[in-house]
C-alpha cells in the first residue's frame, strides 16, 4: 500500500486508548470531568476502567494491578495521602501518566479562604439538609410527572410544558436532582389547562418546543419502537407543525419563556432553566 495512503488510513481509524478512573468516593465527580473533556476530542475511543471507593492499600494495590494489565491515562479524586501516594508511586514506576481532577481547584480554594481543606473523604456526600432537599423534589417530581396530581401542582419550583417527545421528563429529573420540585405537562391538541394552573403565581413556566422535522423523525422512532401504528397525526409533519405553533401561541399567550431543545441536551436545557429561574428570584427579591 502507498505509505501516504496507509498513514491517511490510520489517521482516520478510531484510536483507542485505555482510561483509568480512581476516586475514594462514588466517582461522580472524577466521571463528569473526564468526560466533559473527552467530548471535545474527535475520532478517539476509550476503554474505561471505574475504581471506586478505594480507600484503603490493599484496595489501592488491586488497581495498581489493573493499571498494570492495561496501562492508559490516570485520572483521580483521592484524598488520603497514603493511598494516594501509593497511585502516583506506582504510576511512576510504571511510566503511566497520572493526574489529580480536583488538585487544582483545591489549591485555589485554599489560597483563596487561606486555608487548608478538611480532606474529609465522602463529605459531598453526607446526609446534610441539601440531601433530604434533592430526595423530596425526587418524590414531588415523580409524582408530578406528565400531568398528574394537578390538585398540588401549584407547589412546585418550576413547570415545565411542552407538547410530546421534547424531553421533558428527563429534564424534569435532572433537575429535581439539583434540588427543585418540578412538574410537567403534555400539551396535547384539543385539550386546554386549567386556569389553577396557568395563574399560579409560584412556579416558574417554560415551554419546550422542537424543531416539526426532528420531532416527527422521533415520534416516528417512538411509533416503531412500540410496536405501533397510530391513525392520528402523532408523527404527521404538518400535524406536528400545527401542534408547535399552538404551543407558540400558548407560550406567548401567557408570556412563558421558550426553549427549543433541538440541539440541546438535558444538562444544557436545565442549565438554562435554572438561569431563568434565579433570574426570576432575584428579580422578586429586589
């Protein structure tokens, strides 16, 4: 083969390269980063190897071993020294690249407040009022999922309407996770809220919405995923069409904020809710 041809062939091909992910906790954190970074990467695959709750050497020891067996980035959260530095021996001796996800967010903190952190292992994690916070608006979400226990909707943080497959349980349960109660409901053609809901003055309101085509390709998805054949316009485009700009008009109607989640996903839809949402507080309490 041409070598230039045999070297355009290997730039193409996929890499793959094993990564290693160690934290003396859940591994939430050491997860989210690394793979915050891997999506800015292109054409490059990875192994990836959890090591969580690693707190002790004889733990330390068994992924040493299975570092060994396939060698690739080391990325971490731990914070007892001895563990730790057993990691970075090792990683040493065996010529593998290692680093600390959170070391230098640390560092800052502790020049910043002038101090040292309490390396206390799992403290994001206690049982504090935060916590039982995020576990009720789990509860209240789920139980205001899709349209139901109207009678108590009027208690939540946020609604959240849109008319079907614009994600809005997922986005809902994403943020119930960071600790608002939230509801949602179906826009569905025909029917029409209740006034108890649409005057709440509580809740913040937002409309999703998706661009006709990607919606109709999804509920069409949807359709041969269930193994069904609905005779109404569920997945007609210029159905779906008129069931957008109805939505449309209800939003502007009641002046809810609008966003279209076509090429957004969950976290950065939540994300944006949530800025409207501190908006809106910080408004009122002004």
């Amino acid at each position: 083969m041409d070598k230039n041809l045999s070297a355009a062939a290997s730039m193409n091909s996929p890499a793959i390269y094993n990564l290693h992910l160690v934290s003396d906790s859940s591994g939430e954190t050491v997860t989210n980063i690394a793979r915050a970074c891997l999506v800015q990467y292109e054409n490059i695959q990875t192994t990836e190897h959890f090591w969580w709750l690693v707190r002790t050497p004889g733990q330390m020891n068994r992924v040493i071993e299975g570092i060994r067996n396939a060698p690739g980035l080391v990325v971490f959260t731990l914070l007892d020294k001895t563990v730790r530095d057993l990691l970075e021996q090792a990683c040493r001796d065996m010529r593998v690249p290692y680093v600390s996800a959170i070391d230098p967010v640390m560092q800052a903190f502790s020049r910043f407040f002038e101090r040292q952190a309490s390396s206390e292992i799992g403290k994001q994690h206690v049982l504090d009022d935060d916590y039982f916070r995020r576990i009720d608006a789990m509860h209240f979400t789920v139980q205001h999922d899709d349209g139901q226990s109207m009678d108590t909707m009027v208690d939540a943080d946020m609604i959240i309407i849109g008319v079907s497959r614009t994600s809005k349980t997922p986005t809902c349960m994403y943020l119930a996770n960071r600790g608002f109660k939230v509801a949602n409901i179906p826009l569905v053609p025909g029917l029409t809220l209740p006034d108890s809901i649409t005057t709440a003055q509580k809740p913040l309101f937002v409309g999703l919405t998706r661009e006709p085509k990607s919606l109709s390709d999804i509920r069409q998805s949807r359709l041969r995923i269930m193994n069904e054949q609905k005779a109404t316009g569920y997945a007609d485009l210029d159905a779906i069409r008129e069931e957008i700009a109805e939505a449309r008009r209800l939003f502007v109607k009641h002046n809810w904020p609008v966003i279209d989640v076509t090429r957004r996903s969950i976290e950065e839809t939540a994300a944006t809710i949530i800025q409207l949402y501190n908006q809106r507080h910080n408004t009122q309490n002004t």
